[in-house]
C-alpha cells in the first residue's frame, strides 16, 4: 500500500515576488523520493493554485490517490453534544 509523501501548502499571499499590487495564492509543495524536495509557484486563484500544486507533483510522479494504513490505535472521536443526547 502506498504510503503518503508529499504535502501541499497554499496560502494566500500580499504579492508575487518583487509585484506587491499582483495579490494571489503561494503554493508550495514537499515530496520525497530518494531525498526530500521543495518547489514552489505562484497563481491569482486558490483553484489554479491546487492545479499547479498537483501538476507539479504529478510531473514529479507522485502518487497523489495514497490512503493511509488501517490502525488499532485510531479512535473515532463522537461530539460532546451527540454522547449527551443519547
């Protein structure tokens, strides 16, 4: 089963470097394959973004459809406001 390595970071952004009136999206991506690496990029919209987020690891060839390992460990947390009315 695949295990996840990347990770996608996309946070809004005052302006593209060196252009502070272009406000935008920073994206920034982390993945591991022999060693770790970082790339980042810039778009006007959270969407072109998170395309180009995952272009750039698709590219990369980074399984982007991981799903994480079964654990006993995991609890599944119910609202304090459902165990009270039950």
């Amino acid at each position: 089963m695949p295990v996840k390595k990347h990770n996608i970071i996309i946070e809004r952004w005052a302006g593209q470097p060196g252009e502070r009136a272009t406000p935008g999206f920073r994206w920034l991506v982390s993945y591991e394959t022999d060693a770790r690496y970082h790339v980042q990029g810039f778009e006007t919209t959270h969407a072109a973004a998170r395309a180009a987020a995952e272009s750039c690891l698709l590219e990369k060839g980074i399984d982007l459809d991981w799903v994480p390992k079964e654990s006993s460990a995991t609890t599944l947390l119910t609202p304090r406001s459902k165990r009270l009315s039950a």
